[in-house]
C-alpha cells in the first residue's frame, strides 16, 4: 500500500488524446447502460418483443462495460506503478 498512500495530494495525468477519446466512449457506454435500465424497469415482465429487444441492449451494453472497465484499471495500474517513489 506504500504507492497508493504516495499518491495522495499528486494528479495523476490522464493520457493522450486516444485515452481521453477512450474515457468518452465509457461515459458514453454508462449512459446507454442507465437509459436501458430505466426502459426495462418501466416494461412488464414476461413476453415482450421490447422487453427482449432491451434486454439484449442490455446485455451487450454491460459486456462492452465490463471490457471498458478492466482495460481501464490495467491503464491505471500501469499508471501507478509509473509514479515516483515516496518523497
């Protein structure tokens, strides 16, 4: 915990343009996600061609976060372990 606790008080920088355009399809993708969610909490359940459709919608959508999301935590990793040591 010695790197995390070195951390504190330091910015980490958030990368290239590519990183800042990846961090804009995840929030993008979260969105999505939430807006599914709020359509699926408003449909019945059971047999429903919408329902269906959105519940694939959903499916996909929380397969590309969970992709988007550990790709993001190995960029951090690999942030944090760039850092300099204590002071």
């Amino acid at each position: 915990m010695a790197k995390a606790d070195s951390l504190v008080g330091r910015t980490l920088q958030m990368g290239d343009e590519g990183f800042e355009r990846y961090i804009d399809e995840l929030m993008e993708e979260c969105a999505r996600f939430i807006q599914l969610v709020a359509q699926l909490r408003q449909l019945p359940e059971g047999e429903c061609p919408d329902r269906d459709r959105l519940e694939t919608e959903f499916f996909g959508s929380l397969a590309h976060l969970t992709e988007h999301s550990s790709s993001l935590s190995e960029w951090v990793d690999q942030l944090i372990e760039k850092l300099p040591e204590g002071d």
